[in-house]
C-alpha cells in the first residue's frame, strides 16, 4: 500500500475516510483495493463478482492487516456484486475477530444483508456496520 502524499490526504478524519474508501475502489485490482489514510489505518474495498479470488486475495491480506491496520480497519462492500458466499463471509469475518483482539476499530460499510447478519450478530464495542456506504 503507497502512502498518500501530505498535500492528498483531506484535513479532517472523517474526510481521510472517505477520500480512502474511494482510492481503494480505484486501486481494486482481482476484487481487492486498499488505501492508508492515517497511521496505522487502512481502507479496504472488496468490489466486482463475490468469488474465490476475492476470499485468497484477502487471505493473503491479512498479515499485511496486521501491520498496517493496526488502530483502524475499514471496509466497503457497496461495491460487491452478487451473492457474498460463506467463505467470503468468513473470511470478513476473521479479518474483524484480528483487528478487534488486536485493539483496532473496525468500521464496515454497504455491506450485503447476509454479511450484517453473520458479523452483525456477533457484538463488539469498537465494530460498526453501515447499512448505507459512506462514500
């Protein structure tokens, strides 16, 4: 993940947000884009067909998570397309469960209804779901 530049990066947090989120659309390469916006926070976009791809793409992810998402993880799944399948349910799931041990927060936005479901269910004082994107 490249670092925005000083002078791209909006003033308040809540604008980094929002500015990464959509960098990370932009960057999504096979499903998956990601965007620093602060230290120790990462945006996370999971767009185009929900497939396999897209659940070893995140797989592979996660050590770099762990490193870089170490305050904030936030993800947007408007962008998905299709049915989100339980693998890659499961996988968002994994990536909540690392991130909140860990002590980050974790934000989740347009997320599909089966994806709040699962993840939604599972109470956690720093998770956040979103029902409509941020973006």
């Amino acid at each position: 993940m490249a670092a925005p530049t000083p002078f791209e990066i909006p003033v308040g947090l809540d604008e980094r947000r929002r500015e990464a989120l959509a960098t990370a659309v932009r960057r999504a390469v096979g499903g998956i884009g990601t965007s620093w916006y602060d230290e120790g926070c990462v945006a996370l976009a999971v767009v185009g067909p929900a497939g396999p791809a897209q659940v070893r793409a995140l797989r592979d992810l996660r050590p770099q998570l762990a490193r870089e998402a170490w305050a904030e993880l936030v993800v947007d799944l408007s962008g998905l397309e299709g049915d989100c399948g339980p693998a890659l349910v499961r996988v968002l799931g994994q990536l909540r469960v690392q991130r909140l041990t860990a002590g980050a927060r974790v934000e989740l936005h347009g997320a599909p209804p089966e994806v709040v479901s699962e993840l939604g269910a599972q109470p956690a004082t720093e998770f956040t779901v979103h029902d409509a994107p941020s973006v």
